[in-house]
C-alpha cells in the first residue's frame, strides 16, 4: 500500500506545487517544521546524556512528582512525542510502572500547549524569521565542533532555527495563499462545523504526526483570516486525538506495559475530545473568561485558541487524576497478556525497539529479558533432570525430593526448547547487535557483549541437560541400584544449583547473591570431586560396565559444563545489579 500511496501523493504535490508556488511555501514551511522538532528532539536525547532518564527514574514516585514531571520537560523540550518514547521505554523496562507512565502523558499534555502560547503570542506577531537564521547559524558552528556535546547543542539550535523558519513560512504561505483562495468561505457554523474541522484537526495531526504543528498551522490560518475561530476549536480538539497515533505505533515495538500506556493515552484524549465537543459552548464562554483575566483582547483569536488548548488539557488532567490507579487496572483488564493467543512468557517481555535510542534502558531491558530467558530454561532443565518444578518450594531434603521422582517425567525437550527459549534467545541476541551498532559507549558496547556471553552461557546449559536427559531417562528407575544412584548425584547435584539460581534471576531481596554463587562453586567442585570417587569405586568392584562408566563420566562432565555456564551467567547479572545499586547510592 505504501509503495503506491507515496508516489501517487508525490506526482499531486509536484503537480501543486508547479501550479501554485503559495501552496510550495505553505508545504515548504509544514516540512521545516516538523524536521526542526525531530532535529531538536535528536540534539535534547543525545545532549542529555542519559540526564532526562536518570531524571525520570528518580523524580517520579509518586502521581503528582510524574504529572510534573510531564509538564516540566515537554514545555522544555516542545516534544511531547520525545517524552512518550522515553516513558513507553522506561515502563517496558520496568523501571517506572504504569500508574508513573500515565501521569507523565498527562503532563505531557499540559506541557504540549505552552507551544501554542510561544507561537501565538510571539510567532504570528514578530518577524520571526531574522531570530531564526542566526540560531541556525550558530547552530551549524556548534555542530561542526568535535565535540559530543557541542553537535548535540548544535543540533538543538538548529531544531529551534528550523522551527522559527517554519513558523515564517507557514504565516507567509497563508497569506500569500489568501490572494488566490478565500479558505474562510468554507468556514461552517454551529455544531457542524465544529465536527467537520475536528476530522480535519484528527487528519492534518496524523499526517505531520505531531499536534503542535497543527496548532502552529490553526494559528497561522487564524492570523491569516483563513479560517474562523469556532472552526479552529474543533481543529485544535481533532489534534489531541490525531496526535496519539504516535504513541500507539510506537507502542507496537513495545511490551504489553508500552501497550497499556499507548491505550489510556488513546483513553484520555477519546474522553477529552467528546467532553470538549459536547461542552464546547460553555468551553469558548469559560476562554473568553479567562482571555479577559489574562488581558488578552477580545479578537486576538491566536491566543484565546491556545487558552483553550490548555484549558481542556488541565480540565481533564484534574478530572481524571483521582482515578489514575483505576485506569490503570481498567487497561490491564482490557489488555492481557496474551498474543495472538500464546502465553506472553512464551516471547519477549522487556526488550522493544523503542529502548534502542536509550543506553541505560537498553542496558536494563536486556539484563531483564537474560533472566526472563533463565526462568524459562530453569522451568525446562528442571523437567530436564526429571523433577517437577513445584518442587522446587518442598520442605523435604534435596534427596528426599530426588528420590520421589524415581520414574521418568513424559515431555518433550525439544518442543519446550522451540516454544519457549528459542525465539526470546534469537531476540535478544538480535536487539543487543542493534544496540551495539546504535552505541558509541564503550561500556554500554561491553555490558551488552556480556549480556550476550550470559545468554548462550544458559542456552549450553540447556543443551547439555538435553545430553544428559537419554541417559538419565533410562538409569533414574534402573534396577541396577549402583548406576541409578550416579544419576540420582547429578540430579540431587543441579536440583541444589537450580534452587540458588532461581533466587538469584529472581532477584530475591533476602538473597545474599554473592554468598549464593560461592555456595554454587562449592557445590560444583565437590560434585566433581565425589563423582568421581564415586565412579572409581564402582569400576573397580565392577558393579557396573565399562561401558556404563563411560556414559556416567560423559554425563558427569555435562553436570560440570552445565554449572559452570549457570555460574557464568549468574556473576554477570550479579555484577550489572551491584553496578546499578552502586551508581544509585552515588546519585542518591
């Protein structure tokens, strides 16, 4: 469908643009716009340094200090999209929850209106284009420069030159489009109208995707006398709803918690676009009070547009923030954890193209996704060595448990192995070489090859169990008591190692982590050291065969290599969780 809309609507706007250069400037300056608020979001994400999400994770415990939050950084960064991509990617990585990420968007729109008030009270009034071309240039000065810092501010002068320019071009294009259109004889009046142009606000906002340059356009056309106040209204409220499909195509790379934010984002501006419409009477009555109070004149159309514009946004903001937490549990009522009717556990649930662009998120997302990735191996390796994994929380002793599973479990390993391990690995391997190539930190770059390291280490020790399981299927029930208690070792051996494992990619709070992976270490050399005394005894009383001693020492080792890749992966998500609990101490 894409291949054939772009060239259609490309060969119609040549052929507008060579018919009317007016049409050519008002398109021109729309595309300024938009690609000043990318250029400056990009030079605000890489600028910060990480500051914005070190920000975000300490600054927003509770409801209201995340509503500021919201407001605070989209009046600063203009970019409510910027600030949703950030959120959505903090809540995937479960470093914010979803109560937290839904009072950031409603902060964010109350911060998305300041832009309407910059650009009608300065925009449309001042010749804005001479500040715009010294801020540019500058702007290129700074990006020249070598340093990081110096392009990322570079890029955010020339984000604001871009916008400037933009608004001028916009302004002039209207203008000049009025000596060949009267736009204004399609105004309509009355409730009419106000739904008609609140389609065309939903429109123009998701074609620039972005609902401040639609408002940038309203005030342009107001100023222009292109179309009539009442007409704008509708326009402005068809532009809060646009506007969320942003959030919902970005939450489609998300997890479900991406997902349920983008829906109570759809939710609130639904809400806030019928009660704006319904209500708009009394709406346009309650900003001409206010317009009055603020000094703002009767006709000055440009800023009683963005007085509306933050009215209805505060109105609804104050009017739903009591029932955030419902929200919330309305939008996992609605949106579970099923896909296309499989168990979410069977796929991702951290990693997600929107934390690319965020290093410390990348970083976390993928030590999340490793130890999701190891509870479901854990699951699979416990069955592996014939045990049920609700034994895993018995009283008995581990040799107890071992020997009530005295008969082999019915399953299939290598189905469990493509259901359930096989695709999270190929993603996370997948996502950690794109966030690689999307890095130039050499941290961020070595963190990610060990995650890398942590993930195939579980993988061999999954394949090993595999190696292990024929054997140990034929021996656990075997009559010969000698050969069955070789393998009841091994069992009792990695029942004990998945115990502490689990508590450690579990992150249990009341583990002593690095005691546990000693306690590991200790476990792995005296299994060595025993089974092969054990083993010795055997062969040379000749309770068992060759042959049987040359499987059970084949199998031994596959206990060693399998412990030794467990350990592995344990000490590096050990080591990345001590990391970040330090650098949070420092900060704090």
């Amino acid at each position: 469908m894409q291949k054939i809309f772009i060239p259609i609507i490309s060969i119609f706007l040549l052929y507008v643009f060579f018919k009317n250069e007016n049409v050519l400037l008002l398109c021109a300056g729309i595309a300024i716009f938009i690609f000043g608020m990318v250029v400056m979001g990009e030079g605000f994400r890489t600028s910060s340094g990480g500051t914005l999400e070190k920000f975000l994770r300490k600054h927003t415990s509770t409801k209201i200090k995340s509503i500021l939050f919201g407001v605070a950084s989209t009046t600063f960064m203009q970019s409510s999209t910027l600030i949703s991509l950030v959120t959505i990617s903090f809540l995937s990585a479960g470093l914010i929850d979803l109560v937290q990420g839904i009072g950031i968007i409603f902060g964010s729109q109350i911060g998305t209106t300041s832009g309407a008030w910059l650009v009608a009270g300065f925009g449309v009034s001042v010749d804005i284009e001479k500040y715009a071309m010294p801020i540019i240039i500058f702007g290129v000065i700074f990006l020249l420069q070598s340093s990081k810092k110096s392009k990322s501010l570079g890029q955010v002068l020339i984000g604001i030159g871009l916008l400037f320019l933009g608004v001028a071009y916009i302004k002039d294009g209207f203008e000049a489009l009025g000596n060949d259109f009267d736009l204004s004889q399609y105004s309509i009046e009355g409730a009419k109208g106000v739904l008609v142009f609140f389609i065309v606000g939903i429109i123009v906002a998701v074609v620039t995707q972005s609902s401040l340059a639609t408002i940038v356009l309203t005030i342009a056309a107001l100023s222009a006398e292109q179309v009539s106040y009442q007409n704008a209204l509708g326009i402005v409220i068809g532009a809060n709803l646009g506007t969320t499909l942003t959030a919902l195509v970005s939450s489609l790379g998300s997890n479900i918690e991406g997902r349920r934010l983008a829906f109570v984002y759809l939710l609130f501006n639904a809400i806030l676009c019928i009660l704006s419409i319904v209500f708009i009477k009394q709406l346009a009555v309650l900003v001409n009070y206010e317009a009055a109070i603020f000094g703002v004149s009767f006709n000055n159309y440009g800023l009683k547009l963005a007085i509306f514009h933050s009215t209805i946004n505060i109105i609804m903001v104050l009017t739903l923030y009591p029932f955030i937490d419902k929200i919330s549990s309305l939008s996992k009522k609605i949106i579970k954890r099923k896909i296309g009717g499989q168990d979410e556990e069977d796929d991702t649930l951290y990693i997600n193209s929107s934390s690319i662009n965020h290093e410390n998120v990348m970083i976390e997302v993928t030590r999340k996704e490793i130890c999701h990735l190891y509870a479901n191996a854990s699951k699979i390796m416990t069955l592996g060595i014939h045990v049920e994994l609700s034994a895993m929380d018995s009283d008995l002793s581990l040799e107890d448990v071992i020997n009530s599973y005295n008969m082999p479990l019915e399953f299939d390993y290598e189905e469990l192995y493509q259901k359930r391990i096989k695709k999270i690995y190929g993603k996370i391997i997948n996502f950690i070489v794109v966030a690689q190539s999307n890095t130039t930190d050499e941290k961020t770059i070595k963190e990610l090859a060990n995650f890398q390291k942590a993930a195939l280490c579980i993988v061999e020790a999954l394949k090993d169990v595999k190696h292990l399981q024929k054997n140990m299927t034929k021996h656990i029930s075997s009559q010969n008591i000698d050969i069955k208690n070789g393998y009841n070792q091994i069992r009792t051996t990695l029942f004990a190692q998945f115990k502490i494992l689990n508590k450690i990619f579990e992150e249990d709070e009341n583990a002593s982590e690095l005691q546990s992976i000693e306690q590991l270490e200790i476990l792995r050399e005296k299994f060595d050291v025993n089974a092969a005394r054990f083993l010795g005894n055997l062969l040379k009383t000749d309770k068992i065969s060759p042959l049987l001693g040359a499987s059970l020492i084949n199998d031994n080792s596959y206990t060693y290599q399998i412990s030794g890749n467990l350990i592995e992966a344990a000490k590096i998500i050990i080591m990345k969780k001590e990391n970040t609990i330090i650098n949070a101490n420092n900060k704090s």
